[in-house]
C-alpha cells in the first residue's frame, strides 16, 4: 500500500509540473530509507527537493534563464500548484505578464541604483546595464527531519558582475494538519563598496499566485492560449478566478495594497480545493511593519524597503550599510487547507515572532 501511495502522489506531483523541464530531473518520490523524515530534502546538483510525507512541496533551483534562485513550483499535499506556471511552464488561461514573477523569490528594485526586482529575459539588450542579478553560488547544508533546513548562499551581482552584496540564506520548512510552511531567514553583508537600497515599490519576499487565486479584475489582459503561447489580443476571462486579500487591520481586497501590518493572507479556491496563503513579516525586520505588495493580478509581496513608494504621505525609507556591514530579514509564508481564522493567522503571527 505505502508503494502505492507514493506511485500516487509522484504521478500528480508531476502532473502539476508539466513539462517543467527546468529542473536538473523531474522529481520522483523519496526512497524507503526516508520514511522516517516527516521533511525530506533531497539534493541534485545545485538545486534541492523539499518533500513532506511522501509528497513535494517545493525545488529551491535557479533556471538558466531566470535572475535569482526561487523556489518553485509550491504545491499542497494534493499536488495542487499554488504557483503560476508562465514563463517555465505555461498554462491555459494564465496571466502572460511580469516574467519575472516566478514561484517564491527576495529581492529589490533600487540597490545601488540598480533594478534586481524586474531583470528577466525579456530585458532588451540597451537596458541591461540598469539591472542586477542574484546569482546561486553554494549549498552549504542540507538537513531533513520532523522539518527540514537548507543554507545556501548567493551574490548580488552588478551587470559588470561587481558583487555589491553576500548572502547568506537558511530555509525552514515544516508541515502540520492541513498546513505546509517555510520560513526565510536573509543575511545580506555588503561587499567593498557601500550599498544604498532605495524605497521603491518592488520589493521584497514575493510570490506570484495561480490563476485562480488572483482577485478578480475584469480589465483585458494578455493570456495562455490553448497552443500554450500568449494570446495575440487582450482578452477577458475570469470564470476560474475567486481570490480576496484579508490583513490584520481587517481590510479586505484591494484596500491591503499599500498598507503596513505584520501578516497579510489570501484565500480563494483551486477546483474544489480552498487555499489560503498567507505571509508574515517580523518584527525584528528594518522597516516594521512592512508594505504590502498585495496586487489583484497575483503579485503578493512584503516589503520591508517600500514606505513612501506606496504612500506618498510617508517619509521616504532608505537603508544604506557600510563595506562588510550586514542587514537581516526574516519572514513566513503558509499554505493552507483548513481555512484559518483572523485569530489563527495572529496566533501563527506571535509564534513566529516570539521563536528564538
């Protein structure tokens, strides 16, 4: 029976990958000897599988293509893409925009002048020299257990490939009844020169969302078609989409976006299965609380950077450090299947900051 279920749950695990083609091999379930790890984390090369009772969650990878690690796809225990596919592996009827939005991602939009936030493939040739790149350059730890752990490091690269800034990342991931979680624990230390990270809006720990956990928004917009291409006009369809942003001040819809708090949440379904993620900002982080980049389109993001950007009632929010000076972020994101309450939201809210 184990055998079978596990057959089960590679077959719609990689149903939802598709053809993702991005990954060194296209996962396949943890061997026996794992049975024992509630969290598996599984290492090929320089990406690694995050799986959670005999099912993946996540790939932290870095595509040839794509300006930063990510992790990608994120699924519930279903198999269910909470993630849009474009541009790795497109979709019917999803959104063709921001190629730069894929699965989970930390970056920001003015570091030295320099746009990280927005670098893709797409950038024409004459523009390069306006954007930075975060390069993977080691895993230094892989752990699995009742959860799992993973420390790695990156480069914030200018466009000469000058290293403005070290990273230094370890993920957290864990699961419970009806719940899958990670946190992001970021250390960035500044090279040789003095780094300025600017407000602006695009920024920072962000997620683009599937289609259907959008917000509806009944402005045309440019979408996958049936051949797997972006369709040549703008279009209107929204028959799958039913997202709502919830935050802790107790605002709803587009009324989150630009608003300060320690935890934002979206809930929406996918087929018949409800979905609600949320994320968490804390309080230990430069800029609490941080702005929300909570977009109807599915761009959901928390910006520790990003004051006066969204308000311009606010004083601007520059953070400058010194050569070999370091800056901190922590944040969580969760993905549930149990629709959580405002008060369990704030009761994940008060763990998260009170864990040492």
């Amino acid at each position: 029976m184990l055998l079978y279920q596990r057959f089960i749950s590679a077959i719609v695990c990689l149903m939802c990958l598709g053809l993702l083609t991005h990954c060194a091999n296209l996962p396949s379930p943890p061997s026996s000897s794992s049975e024992e790890s509630i969290v598996k984390l599984i290492r090929d090369g320089e990406q690694v599988e995050v799986w959670m009772n005999g099912s993946l969650f996540t790939i932290y990878q870095q595509p040839d293509e794509v300006k930063k690690p990510i992790l990608y796809p994120i699924l519930t225990s279903k198999g269910t893409a909470i993630t849009r596919g474009y541009p790795l592996d497109p979709k019917v009827g999803e959104r063709a925009d921001h190629p730069h939005h894929i699965g989970v991602w930390f970056n920001h939009g003015d570091v030295n002048d320099l746009d990280f936030w927005n670098n893709s493939t797409n950038v024409k040739p004459e523009r390069l020299d306006h954007y930075g790149t975060i390069q993977h350059t080691a895993i230094r730890s892989v752990e699995s257990g009742d959860e799992g752990r993973l420390h790695v490091e990156m480069e914030w690269l200018g466009p000469d490939r000058t290293v403005l800034l070290r990273e230094s990342t370890h993920f957290r991931f864990w699961t419970g009844k009806g719940v899958r979680s990670l946190e992001r624990h970021t250390s960035l230390t500044a090279g040789e020169d003095s780094v300025l990270f600017r407000d602006n809006k695009e920024g920072m720990f962000g997620i683009r969302l599937a289609r259907p956990l959008e917000q509806v928004n009944p402005k045309p917009t440019i979408l996958i078609g049936e051949d797997g291409t972006p369709s040549p006009e703008k279009v209107v369809d929204t028959t799958s989409v039913n997202g709502l942003y919830r935050n802790a001040a107790g605002q709803k819809g587009d009324d989150v976006w630009g608003t300060r708090g320690s935890w934002v949440c979206i809930d929406g379904k996918i087929g018949s299965e409800s979905i609600s993620v949320a994320m968490f900002d804390h309080a230990e982080n430069p800029g609490y609380p941080a702005s929300w980049h909570a977009r109807n389109y599915g761009l959901f993001s928390v910006n520790n950077l990003g004051r006066k950007a969204y308000n311009k009632q606010e004083e601007a929010f520059h953070v400058s450090l010194a050569p070999g000076e370091r800056l901190e972020f922590r944040h969580r994101l969760s993905v549930y299947t149990t629709d959580p309450s405002d008060e369990d939201l704030e009761k994940t809210y008060r763990q998260f900051v009170e864990k040492k």
